[in-house]
C-alpha cells in the first residue's frame, strides 16, 4: 500500500451556466483505500466501475491511480467508465489537461502519473487510456443495458430535490450489482432510499472518510441553500447521531 507522505488536495471548481463541477484529485484517499479492500474481499477477478456525475475527470483519474498504486493489479482487474451532465466537464475529462497547480495536493508517487506541458500538467497516455468517458447525461435519465460492478454518485445528490434522489437511486440499482457509493445527499431518506434497494452501509474507516472530505467539513453549522443547491452539503462533526451509519456513510453494499 502507499505509505508516502499525502498533501491536502487542491479544489477545483468548473462552472457552467446550470452546473457547478466542485472537485479535487485525491479528494477522499481514504474513501478509495476502503473501497479497493472491500473489491478485494469479494474476491472477483474483474469489476466494471461507472462514475455518475464525474465533473472535469479528477476524481476519476485519482481512482485508476490510486488503484494502481496500491497495487492492486494482482489481485483484480478493472474497467472504468465516467459521465457526466455537462458535456464541456466530458470533453475537459477525455483531454485529461489541467492546471499545474494541482501537483501541490499529491504526493511524489501521485505526480508520476502527469507530465509537463507549458503551465498545464497532463495525465500520462496510459491512465487517459484507462478510462472511457461516456458521452454527457443525467444520471436521472442514465439507462443503459449493461451492469456495473460499483457505481459512484459523489457530492451529487443536493443538487436534485428529494424525489429525484430516490428515483436515481432506485435507477442505479437495476444495473449496479454490488457497491454504491454515495456521499452529499438529502440525509432524512438517504437510508430509506438505500434500505429499499438492498444496500447497507460498510462502516470500516467511517469516521476517517467523514474527516476527508475537508471541503465539506464545517465548525459551525448552517442550513442556508445557495441556488440550485437542494440538500445541506456541510459536514458536522462526525457522531454517532440516529441513523449515522447512512446519514454519514459514503460506501454501500448489497
């Protein structure tokens, strides 16, 4: 496993007239760490994985990445697919080119997958080519024939009304067969969303997946909405509260 030194991640905030892309790479390491244990203790040789939501690509690339580093290519094989509702946070994920500013949030093993160009830093060819990015859409309105192993629904949900998040969530689940993971959403019926579709929470490192999420995390508590923003996005604390494994957890198991 990567035992070196880990920095603070680097936000990056995309913007669109209907969308805001708030993201980071590395964002929540050990979201990751625990995700690639519980892949590896269902004990199967290969999983296909499809981020919803997946803004400008970062926390798609840190996956593969930390994946890679973990070295988990011994034990299972991945396949990785990625979209999103904005087709220009699409396109910016295929290009794979970002601010070089980024490079301060990683630590040396994480730099050696980017190179150099100009004041831009790009993803090397080989983890670009990990990845195929779907072209853009809802994850409402996401059908698709296929099924996925895990899906990933990040700081995504508060941007729909209540109704909407049981109607993503009960859609993922026809075509996700093991691992949900989810986390910013509407806590008073995340666990009844969960609940009906089969998942219950994994519970392994939850408080320290709570802490990670240092974007989120608050020392004083607010219920204010901003526009277009339809669930509380802030992080309290961590506490055992009524219900704190759904309210606070990010992975889900069928």
């Amino acid at each position: 496993m990567v035992k070196a030194q880990e920095s603070n991640p680097i936000r990056l905030r995309p913007t669109t007239e209907k969308s805001i892309g708030t993201t980071a790479f590395f964002r929540n390491r050990p979201l990751y760490e625990v995700l690639f244990s519980e892949l590896k203790s269902l004990g199967k040789p290969h999983y296909k994985i499809l981020f919803h939501a997946c803004s400008i690509g970062a926390e798609v690339y840190s996956f593969v990445i930390r994946y890679a580093l973990g070295g988990y290519i011994s034990d299972f094989t991945i396949e990785v697919y990625a979209t999103d509702l904005e087709p220009g946070f699409v396109e910016y994920s295929r290009n794979g080119q970002y601010p070089s500013e980024i490079l301060g949030g990683m630590n040396e093993d994480e730099r050696s997958f980017f190179v150099l160009t100009c004041s831009d830093v790009s993803v090397v060819p080989d983890l670009k080519q990990a990845v195929t990015f779907v072209d853009a859409c809802s994850y409402v309105d996401f059908e698709t024939e296929h099924t996925f192993d895990v899906v990933l629904l990040l700081n995504t949900l508060i941007y729909v009304r209540e109704d909407q998040q049981a109607v993503a969530i009960d859609k993922v689940s026809k075509y996700n067969e093991s691992i949900l993971v989810t986390s910013a959403f509407h806590t008073n019926s995340i666990e009844c969303d969960l609940k009906r579709n089969g998942y219950k929470p994994v519970t392994k490192q939850q408080r320290e997946i709570h802490d990670a999420w240092t974007d989120r995390r608050v020392t004083e508590t607010s219920s204010e909405l901003a526009p277009g923003i339809f669930a509380n996005w802030r992080l309290p604390e961590f506490s055992e509260i009524e219900a704190f494994e759904y309210k606070y957890g990010a992975i889900f198991r069928k």
